[in-house]
C-alpha cells in the first residue's frame, strides 16, 4: 500500500470516522501482529496454543489504531508492537504459569547481578557473575536459558517481579491519547521512559546492542547471532543477562512504576 494513499485512509478514519478505513488499517496491519506472536511463541506452555496469542495481539493493535495519533511523529508500527506484545504478555500473565522455581531464579540472578555490579562498580561478567553464584560459566548459561524459556521474560514483561501486582512494562512508557489531557499522567510517563533509558544506556555494550537490534530494529535473534558473530542461544542469553541487570537498575525507581 502506497505511502500516500495509507495517509488518506488514516485522515479518513481519523477525521471523517469511516469505519471501512478502520477496518482497512487493522487489515494492512495485521502482519505486525504474526510478526509479534511469533517472536513470543517459542517460550510460551504447550497449554496456549498460537492462535490465543495472536488473537490477544489483535486485541491490541485495535486498540493502537484507534487510539494512534496519526498527526505525531511517531511512526505508527513502533507504537502498534508495542500494544500488540502488551496484549500478548496480558494473556501470558493471566495464564500464571511460571512455576516457583522460574520466579525464585530469576530473584535469585537479579541480586547476584546487582550484588555484583555493586561490589566492583561496574557490570560483572560472566565468570564474575558465576564466581558469585558458586557455578561454572555454563552454568551461569544454562540458568539464563531456563529462566528465559520459561518465563518469557521481556522489556515489554514486568521488570520488577513476575506477580501480577507489578506494574512497569514497556508499553506503559509509550503516549495513550487517549489521556493526553492528564498532565500528571503525561509527566508520570515521561519519567518512566527516561529511567528507563538511563537504566538501558548503563548495559554492558553487547547487551545494550542486543536490545536495540531486538526491540529497536526489530532483527530476530539469529539474525543477531550472525551481526555479533555468535550463536542464537548465546544471543538469547544476553538479553536475559540485560533483563536481569535492568530489573536491579530499577528497584531504586520501583516507586516511580507502580501506582
């Protein structure tokens, strides 16, 4: 679909409320949806099957058309994905699946992480993260893998725990219009983003690069694989290794992401 015509069906939908151009937009933007379940997929329980997903995705990319302020200068499928996984993960959280022992080692790695970090004032490696936890360096891997595996532990996930009571994702960072009007919101959100992006810039290089191919540039893990030169699993294993680091970055702002 033309680039023009795509504007004329937004202004039609936006401005004139025709509710065939809705349904145009939802359509031409449908992929982003299978793109995004896709990605999520490999880590979810046998008991969702991949259509649950995608339907929660639908749910929303509606919600990002009909709330998308076509006038900013954002582009629309940067904000879309970011509903689309919210949707996704909402399904994944209502599930609650992850057994004890995912939450207990996920607890476990962010305060190795941070213990660490803390000690030697700056990010650890891995043989100074697994020196800390008393495991060899595969060790260390194995433990990143299953965590990942079993929670699908995401920027668009809650990083300060995995009980439901938590509350910063990702897309809660990204503008609603909806509530454009509430000033106190507006600036609740801006704060978030910039912690946020305070906590991603103190990454080690290869993690902070790892999420911006990922989420940013929106390249698989095997396609990272092949940029940094490494293995799909070992691409996979950074981006819980940032996850981990992120989720202590935070803790100091945990104030700030929950209402």
């Amino acid at each position: 679909m033309a680039a023009e015509s795509l504007q004329e069906i937004w202004y039609h939908f936006k401005h004139r409320g025709d509710p065939r151009a809705r349904e145009t937009l939802i359509d031409n933007y449908s992929y982003l949806v299978k793109i995004t379940a896709g990605r999520i997929a490999s880590g979810v329980p046998p008991s969702l099957d991949r259509e649950d997903l995608i339907s929660a995705g639908m749910i929303g990319l509606i919600r990002a058309v009909d709330q998308f302020d076509s006038t900013r200068e954002v582009k629309f499928e940067t904000y879309a994905i970011a509903l689309i996984r919210g949707g996704i993960l909402e399904l994944l959280r209502g599930e609650d699946w992850a057994p004890r022992s995912v939450r207990d080692k996920i607890k476990l790695l962010e305060r190795t992480y941070s213990s660490v970090e803390l000690r030697l004032g700056r990010p650890g490696t891995d043989e100074e993260v697994a020196e800390e936890l008393g495991v060899a360096v595969d060790g260390l891997h194995k433990m990143l893998s299953d965590v990942a595996q079993a929670s699908v532990l995401s920027l668009d996930e809650l990083l300060f725990s995995s009980e439901p009571d938590a509350s910063l994702r990702v897309v809660d960072t990204v503008e609603d219009t909806t509530t454009a009007g509430n000033t106190n919101r507006q600036v609740e959100k801006r704060e978030r983003k910039q912690a946020l992006g305070v906590a991603v810039k103190r990454l080690p290089e290869r993690e902070h690069l790892v999420l911006s191919l990922y989420y940013y540039e929106g390249l698989t893990f095997k396609e990272i694989g092949k940029i940094l030169q490494v293995s799909e699993s070992r691409v996979f294993q950074l981006h819980q290794q940032a996850m981990m680091r992120l989720r202590g970055y935070l803790a100091a702002d945990r104030d700030l992401f929950t209402e």
